[in-house]
C-alpha cells in the first residue's frame, strides 16, 4: 500500500478500481467532456490506513485519527516556518466535498462505508483549532476521538434527523387538545380575609310638622 500517495486514474470509475486489501479510501471522480465529444472520467484518490472493523464508528475513527494527525503537522508546520507565510496544503480537504468514505475488502475492491447525506466537509472531519479533540490534553484524546466521531456520525444523517423532528412537531401537535373556549361569566368580588364589611346608616327621615 501506497499509503496517503494521492493517485489518479483516467477512464475508470471509483467502483472500478483496484486497491489495496482492507483500507480507508477517499476518492473523487470527474467527468469532462472534449469540444468533439469524447468523455474522459478520472478518479483521483488516497489510500489512508489499513481497518479491519467494517462497522461505520471504527471506519470514521481510523480515519479520524488521521484528520487529526494531519492537523497538527500542517499547524506545526506553519507555526515553525511563520516568517515565510506559507500555508501548508492539506491531503484529505480535497477529498472532503464528496459524500463518501470508502473501504476496500480483502481483495481489493472498493464498496462503500459510509455514505453522508452532507458533503464531508461540513461534518467535523474538517478539523478545527476550536475543536475539543485539538485541544484536550493528550491523555483525553482517545476519548475525544471516541466522541467526535460519534458526532460526525450524526452530522451524516443531518437531514434524516430534521426531517424527523419535524414529524415529532406535527405528531405533538396533533395530540395536543383543543381546549373550548370559556364563556364570560359574572365577576364576583372576594371579601378578603378579615376584613370589615362597613354598611352605611341610612339617613334620618324629619317628622312631618303636627296639624294646628
């Protein structure tokens, strides 16, 4: 294995290739077409690590470790080499805009791994300084990876998820009651606890005058 040796074949597809057995494959393929007509596919792509677990968490989990790796090269690289103002090309960015993790069996054949409704980019596996798993401390990192690979795994179903929080919306909607509106009734005054009711005297009539 060629391992992280970016390659490029011309007139295959990425179903088409043969690698090497039981790897971590990011690839892209292009379709151009000539002004006489003719169509060309190239699929480029990069042979990341052996894997022997075929389960989606250990798949992104090697691959992850490698993104991270990757990180703290080109960020060492740029911090060692400041005054030159060089910006240190990334291997696996390119491969990102697809949606697709792929992984090789024993023969060499390549089948998808893992299939993202986001492009891959938009997941976590673009790594960032902000990030908690390039941040932690190196004895929590194993556990970092652990969790950030949980959480690109949710951001592969992002779209599946809201479109079924928007179906739990409308079910609870659907459940709650419709309450029937109250009719005005006659206010009533309490008389407070305690609280002395006075009633006022009522006037003294004047007798009428006697008769002479």
């Amino acid at each position: 294995m060629k391992q992280l040796e970016v390659n490029t074949r011309k007139d295959v597809t990425i179903n088409d290739l043969v690698c090497s057995p039981n790897v971590i494959l990011l690839a892209k393929q292009r379709t151009t077409t000539s002004p006489k007509g003719e169509v060309t596919t190239t699929v480029r792509y990069i042979e990341v690590c052996g894997v022997e677990k075929t389960d989606k968490l250990a798949i992104v989990q090697n691959l992850l470790k490698f993104c991270v790796a990757e990180f703290y090269v080109c960020d060492d690289l740029e911090k060692d080499f400041a005054d030159t103002n060089i910006k240190q090309q990334k291997l696996f960015n390119q491969f990102l805009s697809g949606d697709t993790i792929y992984r090789t069996d024993s023969t060499g054949k390549v089948s998808d791994a893992l299939i993202s409704e986001v492009p891959l980019r938009r997941t976590a596996l673009n790594v960032k300084s902000y990030h908690t798993i390039t941040t932690c401390k190196p004895e929590n990192r194993k556990a970092a990876i652990y969790q950030h690979a949980k959480a690109i795994l949710a951001q592969c179903a992002y779209r599946s998820m809201i479109i079924d929080k928007a179906a739990t919306i409308d079910s609870e909607q659907a459940e709650t009651p419709t309450e029937t509106p109250k009719k005005p009734g006659r206010k009533r005054t309490r008389k407070a606890a305690g609280a002395t009711l006075i009633i006022p005297t009522a006037p003294a009539i004047a007798a009428a005058p006697a008769a002479m």
